[in-house]
C-alpha cells in the first residue's frame, strides 16, 4: 500500500512535468544530418522539439542501461557459478545423508553388534 502511495506521488509530478514540457516545446525544428550541405542536406528530420528532447532521453537511458548490463557482467558470471557449486555441494549433502541413512538401517537390521 506503501509503495503503491509513493509511486502514485512521483509518478504525477512527473507526468505534469513530461506534459509542461512537451506543450512549451511543441514548435517545429529540423534537424540535419548531412554536415556537408548544411543549407540543403541530404537527410532532415522536421518535428516538435520535445520529440528530440524525449529522443535524446530515451536514447540515453537505453545505452545507460546497455553500459550497465555490460559492465556487469563479471558479477553474473560469478553468481552463476557460485549457484552451479551450491547445486553440486545439496547434491553432494543428499548423496551423504542417504548413505548414513542406509547404513543407519542396516545396523537396525542387524540382532546385535559381537562382542568385542
């Protein structure tokens, strides 16, 4: 209930900056991606500004995220492998558990132990 009260108090907020945002910047520009003939490119783009901004945004979270997973890398690797021991070592444990339990049984089995 908490979180869902916190997300609400950020996310509107948020939203009406988003919304101020894109209606202050809703007039056309044209962006250039020919450097050569900047006077008549080759490829332009015309739109609302605010779609370059959220553009430039989106684009920047994305590779962020990007940088992030591969900078990680080294850390999935070594849980993944502590996760491959763990398995190995409960397999191990079993294995010993249903050998102390057989042997356990088997002297059950048996009357009694010979004098020494």
């Amino acid at each position: 209930m908490l979180k869902k009260i916190f997300n609400t108090l950020l996310l509107i907020p948020l939203t009406l900056v988003i919304v101020a945002l894109a209606v202050a910047n809703r007039h056309d520009v044209r962006l250039v991606l020919d450097p050569i003939s900047p006077d008549t490119p080759l490829y332009a783009l015309n739109a609302p500004f605010f779609v370059f901004l959220f553009g430039a945004l989106l684009l920047g979270v994305l590779l962020g995220g990007i940088g992030m997973w591969l900078g990680q890398h080294k850390w999935r690797r070594a849980a993944q492998q502590r996760s491959r021991e763990a398995r190995e070592w409960r397999r191990e444990a079993e294995r010993l558990g249903r050998e102390v339990t057989d042997t356990a049984q088997t002297y059950k089995s048996q009357d009694a132990l010979p004098a020494p």
